[in-house]
C-alpha cells in the first residue's frame, strides 16, 4: 500500500526580499520559516529546502544501509549518517556527500563498503535524487 507525506510551503513577496513557511504537515511536527538569505547565505534560525532534503536523505540512507545489513543476517548496532547538500546561488544544487559511520558486529571493512555502497544506490531518496552527484564517505567502527 502506498503512503503519502504532505507538506505545504507559504511564501510572501519577491524572491530577494521575501520570505516563508513550509508546514510538515502529514506528521503535525510544526512550520519552519524560510527565506532567500537562509537558502544562499547563513542559516540564521531558519531552513532551507536543502536542509530538508539533507534531512529525508541521511534518514532514507541510514534505514536503507540498516535493513541491507539486517537482510544479510549482520544488523547494525548503530548507524550515524550526515547528509551535506551543496547549493550555489544561480546553479542550484551541485552535490551531496553523505558520511555514514556504523557499527556493526560480524563484518569486514570490505563487507561493510558493499553494503554502504548498495544502500546509496538503493535507498529511495537517492533513486529520486538521481539528478545530482551523491557521493559516500562509509567508515565502520567497533
């Protein structure tokens, strides 16, 4: 069965002075504001659709590395993932790096960057963002 998450964006005035709201509206977890300076320049209390984005991917990565590992009978102890998504004014986005750090019981360094590796490939948010350059730094700790 299909499921679908909503969320509503607001924005009043130009581009350059204007600003916004975008409402997480299917978890209820509340309304963030944004603006052009908060996109291009410093965050300054407020998000981005980068940051959004880089939220949904190090999320997807880390379930989809966890289930992969789990699927072939090595599941995580823990896995830690950072998502950096790179935004240039006039370009748009131009890359994410994700950086994963797992532990995980019963498995090599090798058999851990194939894992690392098809779940970059696999997880949902990746597949979606197929447009862009998303590379992998994967470390696994003891």
């Amino acid at each position: 069965m299909a499921t679908v998450r909503t969320a509503e964006a607001h924005w009043e005035g130009s581009l350059m002075e204007g600003q916004g709201e975008v409402e997480l509206v299917s978890s209820g977890v509340g309304s963030f504001e944004v603006s052009w300076p908060s996109r291009a320049e410093a965050a300054n209390g407020k998000t981005s659709p980068e940051e959004l984005i880089a939220a949904a991917h190090s999320t997807c990565y880390s379930m989809a590395l966890s289930h992969g590992l789990a699927g072939a009978g090595t599941p995580p102890t823990s896995v830690d993932t950072k998502a950096d998504v790179t935004f240039v004014a006039g370009t748009g986005i131009t890359g994410i790096k994700l950086t994963v750090t797992a532990v995980v019981p019963g498995l090599t360094a090798e058999q851990f960057q194939t894992a690392a590796q098809d779940a970059k490939v696999n997880c949902p948010v990746s597949q979606a963002l197929t447009g862009t350059t998303i590379t992998l730094e994967a470390t696994l700790s003891e």
